[in-house]
C-alpha cells in the first residue's frame, strides 16, 4: 500500500459538493460502502461528511477527496489491497 | 558549552536557571501554557481557502485574544493561508505557531494534538466538510465560525454538535469578531 499520490490516480470529477460526490459514488459503482471521517485510506485521513461513500468495482476504488481552496474531487485508484481492506472494514449501509 | 566565568544562565546548558529567572519577572507574558511548544492541547484554528479576506484578519485577532490569555493559538492551513500570516505578521507577535492543514488532521487523527478548544473557519462546502472531520477527530469544545455569501446556506448544511456563528461576512470583520467576542468570553475586554 502507499499514498495515493504514488499510486497515481484519475480524477473522475472536481469541484463538486460533497452530497454531490456521496451520489455519484453510489450511482457508479457496483459495491458501495460507509465509512466515518477520519477513516484511513491509502495513509490519508478521509475528510468528509458522514456517511462517506466509498465505491469498488473490482480493485478499483472511487473516493471523495477534499482540498481547502478547490472542494471535492472524486479519484479512481487501483489498488487490490485498499479495496479488500475497505470490504472488511466499512459499513454496507450509511 | 559554559565558559569560565559565563553565568550559567548564559551557558544554553542551563535552561532551568534561565527559565527560573523568567518566571521570577513580573509580567503575564511568560506562563506555563504559553511557552510548552509541546503543549498538545492548546488552542487551535483551521483555516480554509484564504479568498475571502475576513478570514485573514479574524485568524491574527483570535491570536491576539488568546495570547492576551497566556495562550499560544496553534493555527493550521494550506500553503497559501499560512503564507498570507508569515507575510502579515513577520515579527510573529500573534501567529506564533503554524502548521500544514494535512499534518495538522494526521496530528489530531493520532492523538498527537487534542485541542482544548478549536475554531474551524468555513466560507464553502469544502470548509463545512473539514468542520464535520474535525468534529469527529477531536473531543473538545468546537466553534464554527461560518462566513462568506454563502454562509447562511452553508450555515444550515453545519449538522454537527458545536458551536455555531454565522455571518454573511466578506470583507468587513466587523460583525463576526463582535460575535467571536460574544462566543468565547473575550466580549468583556477592551480591544
């Protein structure tokens, strides 16, 4: 495992509300599970409202990501052992 | 190292000895809280995108209010917000201590920082969301100080256990600081 900023990344969308992110997560992907703020996901806390809405499809994983000055971005990552780690560790309902 | 006849408060290996001259000085400006650099449960600010210029004045004069109680006001932001302070206040009379806004969430993630009492400044959804984290990751008492032409909306979308102030301020601090006043005690004292 490693920062996402190693792993590299594809941004799916930017600048968009969190409710916004939170909805596009659940209509795009197959697996959808919650997670609290705080949360840790490829060595970064997850800033967020509650329920954060986290996707997979396969060992790909879709996540809000937050930033002060451009709000939230949704990343796409591959990584099989993030994924397996957040199928054992969130939530199935918000 | 001391040199022969070099007081020992002069020698940097005696820092208890200076420390007990210090606090033998009349004067509030040396206090215990004020002065531990390791003090993790001091006061602390998180601040958002500096685009709305209230945010920059507010930050200095909430250091300024709690320096005036023996506090050192721990301020937390990007890259460009704390740049904007060092520029504002290069002799670091009020913004003593600052950190970077990813290191700052870590820090309270791991327990390294528990702030007593933390001020979450908020103009955007970006703001209202690091507001919401910073709820969960501390126990404290939390204010959140919401401004902006947003502020009402933002204010309302806010559904944590905190305190709330909300301004439709942009420019003029004005309003918002009497509130701060209002909020944390510092009504009282005279600017």
């Amino acid at each position: 495992m490693g920062c996402v900023e190693d792993l590299g990344y594809e941004v799916l969308k930017s600048g968009v509300s969190f409710k916004e992110s939170r909805a596009f997560i659940e209509e795009q992907c197959e697996e959808v599970f919650y997670v609290d703020p705080g949360f840790r996901i490829f060595e970064k806390c997850l800033i967020g409202v509650p329920p954060i809405a986290i996707g997979l499809k396969g060992p790909v994983v879709m996540l809000p990501y937050t930033k002060p000055c451009y709000g939230t971005f949704i990343l796409r990552v591959e990584s099989t052992e993030e994924a397996d780690m957040i199928r054992a560790k969130g939530r199935r309902k918000p | 190292m001391a040199f022969p006849g070099q007081p020992a408060w002069r020698s940097g290996q005696a820092a208890d000895c200076r420390l007990a001259i210090l606090r033998s000085l009349p004067g509030p400006w040396l206090c215990e809280t004020s002065m531990n650099e390791n003090d993790h449960t001091g006061p602390l600010l998180i601040l958002g995108c500096p685009e709305v210029p209230v945010q920059q004045a507010l930050a200095l004069y909430c250091a300024y209010r709690f320096g005036e109680q023996g506090k050192e006001l721990r301020i937390a932001g990007n890259t460009a917000v704390l740049q904007l302070l060092r520029v504002s206040d290069p002799g670091k009379m009020y913004a003593k201590k600052m950190m970077d806004l990813d290191r700052c969430i870590e820090d309270l993630s791991g327990k390294k920082l528990e702030p007593s009492v933390c001020l979450v400044f908020a103009h955007s959804d970006a703001g209202i969301t690091y507001a919401t984290t910073i709820r969960y990751l501390t126990e404290g008492r939390l204010v959140s100080v919401i401004f902006g032409k947003m502020a009402e909306d933002l204010g309302a979308q806010l559904d944590i256990p905190c305190e709330k102030i909300v301004e439709k301020a942009v420019h003029n601090p004005g309003q918002l600081r009497r509130k701060l006043d209002e909020v944390m005690g510092w009504a009282a004292s005279k600017t």
